[in-house]
C-alpha cells in the first residue's frame, strides 16, 4: 500500500508536470508551436493571456515569461500554484524589509544620541542631511531616557552639535503641536535646552538658541531654582555673577523689570544685589538705567536687598547713586528700623554713618509706630541704643503713637541697663503719655516694687498727678 502511494505522489508532481512543460514546447512532430493565442504567460505570480501569436510579454525583472498550455487542467492548476506560492512569499519579504529598515533607523538614532554627547558634528550632519523631511522630524522629536538630541548636545556643552540640530529644525512652536520640539520644551530631567544652557553657562550655546527663536521672556522661559522661586532667565544671570550672560539676555530682549513668579516679586537689580554681584548691579543701574529705588512685593528696595546680605559694598555704592536710606517697605519699617530690630549693630552703623534718619517713626499701627530708638530699647539692644543717641544724635524723648518715650519701653521690658543709660543722658522719668501716665504711675499701677523704686532712685517726681 505504502509503495502505491508513493509511485502516484512520484507520477503526480514529478512526471506529470515535467510532461506538460515539454508539450507546451514542442507539437507533434517536435517542431516549436507559434499558435500559443490564449496561452497563459506566467511573470512573477502574474496570469497574462497572450494578445497575439508570439507576442513578448514583458517582465518586470527581465525574467524570460514561461508560456503554458491554458487546455490542459494540470497545467492551469500548476500555473495557479506557482502564482500562488509567490503571493505568499511577498509578505515576507516586505515584513523582512521593513525590520531591516527599522533596524537601520534605531542604529542611526543611537549613533545621533552618541554623537550628540561626545560631539561629531561632521558625522551628524551626514546622517541628518541624508534623511527626508519625516524622518527628520522624528528623529528630531526621539527620546533618549526622557531626553532629545538637543538636550543631550545642550547639557553636554556641545555647541556646534546644538546648532546644527537648530539649524535642522529641533525647534518648534511653542504649543508643542509640530513634531519638532520646542526649545523651551521642559524634559525629565526638568530642564529645557535652553536652560540646560544656561545652567551651564554656556553663552556661545545661548545665543545661538536665542538667534533660533528662543524668547528670554515668555512663560515657557522661566524655571524654578533651588529657592522654590520661578525665575526668568536674566535673573538666573544676575543670581549666578554671569556678566557677559546678562549683557547677551538684555541684548537680546530680556526685560529687566521682570519679576520672579513668587510671593515676593524680586527683579534681576534685586537678585544682583542680594547675591553680592557689584559689576551686574553697576551695569544695570548705568548702561541699562534701572530705577533704583524698585522696589519688590515687599516695598524692599535693592538697597534692602543687598544689607540683607550684609553686602556692604554694593550698599556704598547705592546710596552713592543716590538710593534712600529712609524708604519705607509696606510693612512700613526702613533698613534701619529693621536692622536694630535684628540687632545688627555693624549693619546699623553702616546706615547712620551713611545718614540714616534715626528718628523716623514706622508707618504701621501694629508696632506703635516706633522709632529706631524705641525698638533698640524695647529688644535690649543697649550697644545700638548708645550707637543712636551718641553718634546718631537721636531724639531720647521722641515719642511712639501712644506718647511713650523710649524710656517707657525700656522699663515694660525690665531693661535697666538701657534705662539707667537713657536716664543718664538726660531721659525725662515724669514724661506723661496720652493715657495721662508717666513711667511711674504706670508701675505703680502693675504693682512693680523694683521698677518703683529704680524710677524714685532716678529722681521720678513721687508727687505727679496722673492725668488720665
């Protein structure tokens, strides 16, 4: 049985076909047959008829066209099966291209992101000139760990690399809704390009962005530093001493009254001064013409700024331009009130060696509108108060909005020493308040034999009336 079977698969797929190839070939008396009109011509899987005797079919591949007998029905189903199995075969060779040409694209893509890092510009420009306008854009647009290729030349401080995918197109509108990316486009590792940029400081590469569309000033621009304050990019300049960074960002557009995007609202003059950077602050007030008495959310001028930071050449240098050293801030305290508050003696100095004015009153109600003189003697700042009556010649009997002197607040807060000072200097002990009370009447009244009697030592009238 095993032998039958095999002699007819044998007879059906061998024999028979070879017998129908060589009828098609020959006639009868073995002489070629040019009646071959209604033969099927067979090209690559493709069934032709023939339009007439002996006409060349023509092959896409210059093939030689195989011609069958169509009467035979062997020959017809071997003429199906050819077709067949090259159908089949097509989608695999299409699937095999286009894995190869897959292959092809990430082998280039890992290449531009190597280059891209440790610089080749020749190399990209070659890879990228080669590319068609799609797949441009996607390579331009590809991430690498959360990072495109401009992000990687830009934190790499690969200038020339930055510039030729600038040049190809690696920014786009600032809606993000091309393929390309924006250069403001903030990636995972929270930095654009261009900050990565500037973070470096890396001014050539800066320019170069800003030349390519980048806008100093728009909201896409800013990022938040390590002081949770959203900063613009001349800010960060000023912030990091970067002169020639700031030269370029005003240049280029930067405006100079813009703010920081948080509650206090600080412009670059501010963040110059409070960071101690006198060559930015200098060009800022004389090239640009800053105003500069500025002043923050807080009312704070750049002068606040830079005492803040105990930056005491910049202080010089801005009252000598004129800055005012009695500006009050809406909490309507000046440098110097705040200052002695603090108990800065070396900063209180700098300010009345410098003309502060040391009886100037505070302008909010919460604090009884002090002067200078009342906070040193109510925070028992002995040394400031001696700085203030001695060298700054302040008022002793000047008076807070309830009408006590700074001796009253002196002995609230049991600050003998201070009171045994400002006694010495001639402090009036019967001085009577709005309320009609003087220092005495006020003890007596709380039941304070010590301050009673260190007031009746100091000479206290013992008989004043209160008037109250």
């Amino acid at each position: 049985m095993l032998l039958f079977v095999d002699l007819f698969i044998f007879f059906l797929f061998v024999l028979c076909p070879s017998f129908v190839l060589f009828s098609m070939f020959t006639t009868s008396n073995g002489t070629a047959d040019n009646s071959d009109i209604g033969n099927i011509v067979v090209v690559h899987g493709e069934r032709r008829q023939n339009s007439a005797v002996g006409g060349a079919v023509p092959s896409p591949c210059a093939a030689v066209p195989v011609v069958i007998n169509s009467s035979s029905p062997v020959a017809t189903a071997f003429c199906e099966a050819i077709v067949q199995t090259e159908q089949q075969q097509q989608p695999k060779v299409t699937g095999t291209l286009n894995r190869a040409k897959a292959t092809d694209q990430s082998e280039k893509l890992k290449l531009l992101f190597t280059l891209a890092k440790s610089g080749g510009v020749a190399r990209m420009r070659a890879i990228l000139s080669g590319c068609d306008a799609d797949e441009l854009k996607r390579l331009l647009a590809a991430e690498e760990n959360g990072a495109t290729l401009l992000d990687v030349a830009a934190q790499n401080d690969n200038t020339e690399e930055a510039k030729l995918l600038l040049e190809k197109g690696a920014i786009g509108p600032t809606d993000g809704t091309d393929a390309a990316v924006p250069i403001q486009r903030v990636t995972m590792s929270k930095f654009s390009p261009f900050w990565a940029a500037l973070l470096n400081e890396q001014t050539k590469l800066v320019e170069i962005m800003l030349e390519n569309g980048q806008n100093p000033n728009e909201h896409g621009a800013f990022m938040r530093d390590e002081m949770e304050q959203t900063i613009a990019p001349l800010h960060f300049a000023a912030q990091k001493g970067n002169l020639e960074l700031c030269k370029l960002l005003v240049a280029k557009g930067a405006k100079v009254s813009q703010r920081t995007k948080d509650k206090r609202g600080i412009m670059c003059l501010h963040i110059a001064c409070g960071n101690g950077h006198l060559p930015i602050v200098k060009f800022l007030l004389e090239s640009v013409g800053v105003d500069i008495e500025r002043t923050d959310s807080n009312g704070d001028t750049a002068l606040m700024c830079a005492l803040l930071e105990n930056n005491l050449d910049i202080g010089h240098y801005l009252i000598a331009r004129g800055a005012r050293t009695d500006r009050t801030n809406k909490f309507g305290i000046s440098p110097l009130h705040y200052f002695v508050k603090k108990g800065d003696f070396a900063l209180c100095k700098f300010l009345v060696d410098n003309g502060a004015n040391v009886n100037q009153n505070t302008t909010d109600d919460s604090d009884f509108h002090f002067t200078p003189l009342h906070i040193a003697c109510v925070g028992g700042h002995l040394q400031i108060a001696k700085l203030l009556v001695g060298e700054g010649k302040a008022n002793i009997e000047s008076t807070d909005s309830n009408g006590d002197t700074a001796l009253m607040g002196a002995l609230v807060q049991n600050n003998l020493d201070i009171g045994h000072y400002l006694i010495s200097r001639g402090a009036r002990t019967d001085h009577m308040n709005k309320f009609g009370m003087a220092p005495l009447h006020y003890f007596v009244k709380k039941g304070d034999f010590a301050l009673c009697k260190f007031l009746v030592d100091n000479g206290a009238n013992v008989n004043q009336k209160h008037d109250g």
